[in-house]
C-alpha cells in the first residue's frame, strides 16, 4: 500500500514536471508560427495538458483496464468544468470570448454527441476508435485553418505586437524528454491506482472516474491558474474547450482501438453530460462579460456532489 502511493506520488510529479515544460515549449513554438491565444490554447496547449489523460488511458487500455481507461476520460472532462474552470474563475478574471469561444463550444457539443454515439451505436472498438480518430483530425485541422484565416483578419492587430518566438534544437530534445517522462508517469501512474484499487476495495473504473481524473487534470488546473494570472484567460478557456474535445476525439479513439469499452455508471454519464451543458450555457451566456464569482461557487458544488455521488456508489 505504502509502496504504490509512494510510486503514486512519483508518477504524478514526473507527469505534472513534464506536462508543464511541455507546455512551455508549445507556446514558445506558438510565438513562431502566429495563431490566436484561444487557438493555441484549444489546439497546441490543450493537446499538451491532454498527453497525462493518453498516457494513463492507452497504458491502461493496453492493461485491459477499459474501466480505468473510460473512466479516465470521463473523470477528466468533469474535472476540467466544475474543479479546474471554477477554480480560475475564483482565482482571477475569466471574460468570455464572443465569436471564436461560442464555435468551439459548438465543436465540443458536436465531439460530444459523436462520442456517445460512437459507443452506443458501434459496439465493435475499431470503428467507434476510426470515427473518433477521423474526427479529431478534422478538428485540428479546422482549428488551425481558422487560425490562418484569424492571423489575417480579427486577429491581425493582436498577433502584429508578438515579439517573434525561437525554437532551437535544445528546445527540440528538451520535447523529446518531456514526451518520454509523460510516457514514464503515465505508467508510474496506472499500476499505483490498479494497486491502490485492490488495497481499498475500489474499482479502476471508479478511481480513474475520480482520482487519476483529478490528477491528469493538474495541468489543466496550473495552466488555467497561469493564463489567468497573465490576463491570458483566452488561453485558459480555450484549453478547458480544447482538453474536453481531444479527451474524446484523440483519447476516446486510442482506447476504442486497443480495447473493448467498459461500462460506466448512468449517474457519472449524467454528470458528463451535465458539465459539458453547464460549460455551453456558461460560453454562451457570458458571451463578451467576465464569468461572476457565484458561478465558480456552484461549480465547484456540483464537483462536490460528483465525488460524493462515486463515494456512495461504492457501499
């Protein structure tokens, strides 16, 4: 037990260490290319705090874990709207967007939608994985033609004041290291939680959904914190949107791929779907106005409430 929380807490420092620096090194790319902050942050960032959730998810899938997995998905995306958005709006001043926020927010209902569908419909794992692979491909690629189209026109004054950013070879085996250690915590990471599951009683399925969740959420969490300490809330915004879509998309695909999917409790799959509805009335709501504190408050209640939920489904 002491041995599994002690690799526990490794695997999380390594994942968070090398997630971080990820990120570090995605946005000083950022600064070469020119793209809007909310398509940073929905595309390079928010793949850059997703690799924790892929690490986790495909290792376990590799495991078998399929409930670990799934439930890795499912836990992030909650985390990501009622633990990581309510903690930056209480912590600084997140302002809504008011055109490119509401089409991405559009896009994660559309992800999903497919994701569900995907699972409910296509019960074999190789065809449920290519259509949520084909569609997250179609969102990067959307996104960054967007960005094209944005460095032109609404986001030209913006992006005219950047200084330009480097990227050196240094820069280039430094990513290979944070890979490398996202890969390694994501290990450390699955086996202390399969160990710690059979310690307490507790299913993978439910420590993914609540745990490993929270966990793999942290880089989400320090990001927000940073963006918004910068009055960089675009970025902030944009990674909880984009973190969301690649968990189902990207991640969703790598474990319909390798495994069969497990199944989840109908009252986690109500609080996904209460999250992702939450988040859209929040972006469409505030459109153009600062998120009020109040909002942060309830969020963080609904959080409560889905651990609460998991807690009391165990007895």
């Amino acid at each position: 037990m002491l041995s599994a929380i002690i690799i526990f807490i490794t695997g999380v420092a390594v994942l968070l260490f090398s997630t971080q620096n990820l990120i570090f090194l995605a946005e000083k790319l950022s600064g070469k290319i020119k793209l809007s902050p909310l398509v940073i942050g929905i595309t390079i960032v928010a793949i850059g705090t997703s690799l924790p959730e892929l690490s986790v998810s495909g290792i376990a899938a590799l495991q078998g874990d399929s409930g670990l997995a799934l439930g890795n998905i499912i836990g992030s995306n909650i985390s990501n709207v009622f633990l990581v958005l309510a903690i930056g709006i209480l912590f600084g001043n997140i302002r809504i967007g008011t055109a490119k926020t509401q089409r991405n927010t559009l896009m994660m209902l559309l992800a999903t939608n497919i994701f569900l569908f995907s699972i409910a419909v296509f019960h074999i794992p190789p065809i449920s994985g290519l259509i949520l692979l084909v569609c997250a491909v179609l969102f990067t690629s959307s996104e960054y033609f967007w960005g094209l189209r944005g460095r032109e026109n609404e986001d030209k004054i913006m992006l005219d004041k950047q200084k330009n950013g480097s990227f050196n070879l240094r820069d280039v085996l430094f990513l290979s290291f944070c890979l490398a250690g996202i890969f390694a915590g994501g290990v450390a990471t699955v086996r202390s939680v399969e160990t710690l599951a059979a310690a307490t009683g507790y299913s993978t399925t439910v420590l993914g959904l609540s745990l490993t969740a929270i966990v793999t959420s942290l880089p989400e969490l320090l990001t927000t914190i940073l963006s918004v300490k910068e009055h960089e809330e675009k970025i902030s915004i944009g990674n909880i949107l984009g973190s969301n879509i690649y968990n189902l998309l990207f991640i969703g695909a790598v474990v319909a791929l390798i495994t069969p999917i497990a199944v989840i409790p109908g009252s986690d799959w109500l609080f996904f779907i209460a999250a992702t509805s939450i988040l859209s009335v929040i972006v469409f709501y505030y459109k153009g106005r600062v998120i009020p504190k109040f909002v942060g408050i309830l969020l963080l209640l609904c959080f409560f409430a889905f651990i609460l939920n998991l807690t009391l489904s165990q007895k």
